[in-house]
C-alpha cells in the first residue's frame, strides 16, 4: 500500500514502469479511458475491472499503472493523451489549469454523506473536483499492558505523550516510533494542529505564523533529544513491525496496520488521536483520499461523468467492496462506514470516530509542493538537527506565503 501513503505524507518519486493494460474487451478505442495507479493489497486491480465489466452504459477501459503514477498521469494531461476518468488527489494547480472538470452535480444526491473534511480536500473554491474513494488515516497505537505496567493512562496532552514515551522507554524497548526521521515526515502537521493552528487558513493565509508553532515543533525535538524515541528500524513507520515485535510501547502508523496488529497481539493495544498541546488545539489524525476525476480535454466529459457517478455514488456495494475486501480503509461516506462489520468494534470503529471528529486533510488542495517542502525540511532540522524553530519557521513561512501570492494573487 506504499502508493496511498503518498496521501498522507510526501515521497520521493520512484523509476517509471511501463504501464500495463486491462481490456474490457467491449469497445477497442470506444471505451472510457479510466486510469488507476498501482495498488500493493492483492485483488484489487481485478476488483475495478469487474467493476468496469458491470457498467453497461458504454464500455470502460482500465488502465493498471505501476510507476510513477503522478508523473505520468500529469504528462498526459497536459499533452492532452490522458484518460476519460482518472484517480489523484485534488491539486489546485489541475484546477487553475482547466485540467479537470467540477463534478458537483455528480455528488449531488450524497454530498451531505461524505466526510466533510475529505470532501473539502476534494473541492477549490466551493466546487468539487474529485469524488472520495477511499479513506487512509495515521493515528497512536500503543500497548495496554506496557501502559498498564508502567502505571501510565493513555496520553491526552502532547505533554503526557512525551512524559509517557519517556517512562515507557526500558532496556530494549523505547517509548514510541515515528519514523527513522523522528518524525519529520509524518508529525508536522499534527504538531500545528495540536496547537489549533493550520498549514494554511480558510482566508488563504500562512496557518503557522504564531510562536505556538515553534512550541508545538519544540516538542518533536524534545522527543528527539530524550533517547524516547526509537530510530534506524529495519521498516519505517508505514510498517508496524517495530510495534508488534515489541521494541516500542508507542507507534504512530495507519490504519492499513490494524490486521496485522491484531493478528500479532491480539487485544493488547489501543489507538488514539494525535493529542492536543494546549486548550486551543484538538486531538487529530491526518487522512487523505484519492478522488475520482473527469479530465477536461476529454471528448467525452458527460459520458465520463455519468460512470464516475454510477460507480463512487451509487454502487455502494462496490464502494465497500473496494474499501474493505483488499485493504483496510474507511469508506468516503459516512452511511457505509456505519453499516460496514470490519469497523463497527475495537480499534477500527475507534478510527471511525477519530475520522468523523478529528480529522484534518495531510494534503490539501492549496498546500502545494513547493509549501510542502520547505514546511517539513524546516521540521527536520528542528527535530534531527537541533536548530532554532523560530528561525526555522519564519523562513517556511515566508516561502509559503510567496506560494500563496502566487496562487491568489
């Protein structure tokens, strides 16, 4: 599943494959072009194929992309080669562009049944340009009977997490893994929005020029700094390997981890938010989601939309399907979370309702890149290097700004 987390944290670009094909075998150059990039979990490219096969309307191609998926789908956008129907998050950029189509009567009839804060990584000023697939959250596993041991509650405070990684760490075993990094990667945007405080505002403005930030990125480095924290694991923190081989008490992962965690430890663990550092923060989990567009230099924008509606709005059936029979992830909408039996008990309807109260999007549409770069490698040197967050803030702020002049104007 290496490809979604892209979702929920950055990555380097790895070597372009040559993209297989899947035929439906009903069309030959007249079928809707749809393009998906190459899932890890075992039977789903065959899913969306069958998915594919149902659709009786007209005939739909699918396109399994192993690769540099993004590089390659923006190569064929901008040529103008690109598919009917395609997966991706939702950049403003695609939409400034006029690369894809706003897809607001698609949704329509479920609008109000998407989780409202996947929905708005999906929209740019009020119009929505992706429909929701599927949702892939980051929170805080921990063991109950290390906890119970050391006499500790779970954390609700940044404070208590640190105090706790502190204590539980013992012998061989440490308080809590982030990542070989410290968490630079993952933890950036927890650590704002522990502190009620954003990557970018609602009115288009820097979300961490406030001294808040740099205690709340303080904090990673204190982590850093105390010897709590577990680095140079075999696997990084998209793995939970560290965590059920028993080398830490803590492990900040996916949700995609829970069968496996269960599997090696049964009951003995629980899942939380990210805590809150003051009165002014909340508790929080990043989530991301690859939406359905329509490209808008396709010659058949209606036909292309219709598909998109029958398959992501109204064939709930495939929507679970897609979601829980490959992978473990949280349906888009709320009714299908609801009724889904993988998550109505333990740690995964816990997901569920950090999901529907604390989520916060790891990519929104108007964190670009450019923003995205200079904000973490400002962390890292926080966190690995030990240097000064202020500083290192008000350089990140000042080229997110320049970013967000560029873009609004």
């Amino acid at each position: 599943m290496i490809s979604r987390r892209r979702l929920l944290s950055a990555s380097a670009a790895t070597v372009l494959l040559a993209a297989c094909g899947s035929n439906t075998g009903r069309g030959n150059g007249q079928a809707l072009r749809q393009w998906y990039h190459a899932y890890g979990e075992p039977g789903v490219q065959q899913a969306v194929e069958r998915y594919a096969k149902s659709y009786d309307k007209v005939p739909v191609e699918v396109q399994w992309n192993p690769g540099d998926y993004e590089s390659k789908l923006a190569t064929s956008l901008l040529s103008g080669t690109g598919p009917d129907v395609f997966e991706s998050t939702l950049q403003i950029s695609a939409v400034r562009s006029n690369q894809i189509v706003a897809l607001d009567d698609v949704i329509s009839s479920a609008r109000d049944d998407f989780t409202a804060t996947i929905l708005a990584g999906h929209t740019v000023d009020g119009k929505v340009y992706g429909v929701p697939q599927a949702v892939d959250m980051q929170m805080l596993f921990y063991r109950k009977s290390m906890f119970a041991a050391a006499g500790l509650q779970p954390p609700s405070t940044v404070d208590e997490l640190v105090e706790a990684a502190r204590k539980l760490t013992s012998g061989g075993v440490k308080g809590l893994f982030a990542g070989n990094d410290g968490g630079a990667a993952v933890l950036g945007g927890p650590a704002l929005w522990s502190a009620g405080l954003d990557y970018v505002t609602p009115e288009h403005q820097v979300g961490f020029d406030d001294p808040l930030a740099a205690q709340a990125i303080g904090k990673l480095r204190d982590l850093y700094s105390s010897g709590a924290l577990l680095l140079g694991a075999v696997k990084d923190w998209a793995e939970p390997d560290a965590f059920t081989q028993g080398l830490v008490a803590m492990q900040w992962t996916g949700l995609w981890t829970v069968p496996a965690v269960q599997k090696a430890l049964g009951d003995d663990f629980g899942v939380l938010p990210w805590p809150r550092l003051n009165d002014a923060g909340r508790p929080s989990v990043p989530v991301g989601a690859f939406g359905a567009m329509v490209n808008a230099k396709s010659s058949r924008i209606d036909e292309a939309k219709e598909f998109v509606r029958w398959l992501w709005v109204e064939r709930a059936d495939y929507q679970e399907d897609f979601n829980l029979s490959y992978g473990f992830h949280i349906p888009p909408r709320a009714s299908l979370a609801a009724k889904a039996a993988k998550l109505q008990s333990g740690q995964a309807a816990d997901a569920v309702k950090f999901v529907r109260d604390n989520a916060k999007s790891s990519n929104p549409p108007d964190w670009t890149s450019a923003m995205r770069t200079s904000y973490t490698d400002a962390v890292s040197r926080v966190i690995r290097d030990g240097a000064p967050a202020d500083a290192e803030l008000r350089t990140a702020v000042s080229k997110v700004r320049d970013e967000l002049k560029r873009i609004y104007g």
